[in-house]
C-alpha cells in the first residue's frame, strides 16, 4: 500500500476470459491438483469472524495521507449473505472526512507460502482505493520494507480497468524499493463483476494470476539484487478500501458515495 513504484517488464500472458458471466463468476474449485486446502473464508453468518480477523482503526494517513478514518462500525464493514462488505463513506471523524475499513489476519491466520484466492468486486471512482495485500507477522529484517510487503491487487478508482501487484523491499524509506506491474482488463473494468486474484507463492519465487490465467510472473531473489529477498518468512494477509492518499488523489466531484468492495471468499492452498 506505501507506493515509490520501479515499474519492470516482467512477462505478461494476457489469456484471460473476461467474459462477464453471473454472480458466480469465476470461481475456485474446493480442490486443487497438488495442494491442500488450509483455509476457506466464506463470511458465513452475520458478522466478522474475529477469531481469524482484527480490525486495524484509525486516521494516522498509514503512510499515504489517505483520507479516511478505519472503523470498526458496521457502516463500515459488514457480512450479509455470504457475501464480505467493505464500505467507504463521507463522514466526518476524527481528523478526516470519509470512514472506511481495514482489517487483517495478523497472529491469527499466517502463512508462509500457498496459493491463495481471493473473489471479489471492486469499486471504481476518483480517489478510492482497494487492496489486497500481505505484510510480514515477524519482521524479520527490520521495519518496513526491510521484512517485504506483497500486494496481490491494488487499484486506483479512476483507472477500473487495470490491475497493480507489487513487492516492496530494500532499505529503508527514503532509499526503500519495489518491483511491481500492471495488468489492463481487455473489457469492461473490476466493478462490473466478481473476478478471482491469485498470488502463487512459493520459495524464492511469486506469481500473480487473474482468474486462474498468469498475468505477471516472477518475482526471484535475483530480480531484487542486490537487496535481500525478504519473501520466504511469514506474512498476514490484509482487506482494505483506502479513500484519497498520495498514489490515487483524492476524490473530486465525480466521486460517488459509498462506495464498497465486496469480497466473497478467501482460500488458501499449500502443496501436499
């Protein structure tokens, strides 16, 4: 989510069907060859399952100047059939004039390697920002971005269509690093429909896929030399729909509130 981005032309497959289908589009199979399904977030019920989630609350900017206040109100974020809402909204709080959501599995569900699906559907519009995201549970190398940071899937409303994935590193700020590319959807954008992001996270290696298809692969130790390669350790897996901050701009008056991004599932596969 901390943004100084070095953009490189790692290698793109643009083979996915972007096809809008129902709400059940596209989906992850319960099973997958090689791999053994080790969590499976379906927000069933009626609220948050704190026993894998925590809140992170608060309008410090995270390192952004973004715009919002993180909640824990059910304004904010709820679950309601089957289905994970997280809602930006104009309120004043705080220090700031929207509220939003930012919640994460840190001590609670860490892993170290795996493939891991998230559906979801995005929101668009100037100045907001959804993400998908890992950052490390142990710190292993020093604060940020000595331990690494994974984004899976970043988004700026007023480009819908494309896709941002990430890994931050290096030294620390102002000297800090990062590798990331971006992925254009050949029609329409995020907020027409469900979609599935996928990070493959093996040792000394990551790979982004779109709907089960590759979109930017591989993020190697020798990608990152000189700076040590800090994504062997463990990592927490982190939601949130940040509004306004130094990368998407804030929003103007075509912004349109709320907006919220809506998450149908988290699954997480490691190799048998």
């Amino acid at each position: 989510m901390r943004h100084y981005f070095l953009f490189c032309p790692l290698f793109f497959l643009f083979s996915c069907d972007t096809a809008k289908q129902s709400a059940g589009t596209p989906q992850s199979p319960t099973v997958k060859d090689g791999y053994t399904l080790v969590w499976d977030e379906d927000f069933k019920g009626n609220t948050l399952d704190l026993n894998s989630w925590e809140y992170q609350l608060g309008d410090s900017g995270w390192g952004n100047n973004e715009a919002q206040f993180y909640t824990d109100h059910p304004n904010n974020t709820f679950v309601k059939d089957g289905f994970l809402h997280i809602v930006g909204r104009i309120e004043k709080m705080g220090s700031k004039d929207y509220t939003s959501a930012r919640i994460r599995t840190k001590g609670k569900k860490d892993f170290k390697f795996g493939r891991i699906d998230v559906r979801a559907k995005l929101p668009k519009g100037q100045g907001i920002w959804p993400a998908i995201w890992f950052m490390p549970t142990d710190d292993v190398y020093g604060g940020w971005p000595q331990s690494g940071e994974i984004d899976l899937m970043e988004m700026v409303g007023h480009e819908p269509n494309v896709l941002v994935g990430t890994v931050h590193f290096g030294p620390e700020w102002p000297k800090n690093k990062s590798v990331g590319n971006r992925y254009t959807l050949p029609q329409g954008d995020f907020s027409n429909d469900f979609h599935v992001f996928t990070l493959i996270w093996q040792e000394n290696k990551i790979a982004w896929l779109l709907n089960d298809q590759f979109i930017y692969h591989q993020i190697t130790p020798d990608l990152l030399k000189p700076e040590k390669y800090p994504f062997n350790e463990r990592f927490h897996l982190i939601l949130n729909l940040a509004i306004g901050g130094n990368w998407p701009g804030y929003p103007d008056a075509t912004t349109v509130f709320p907006q919220e991004m809506v998450v149908d599932y988290v699954k997480v596969y490691q190799k048998k």
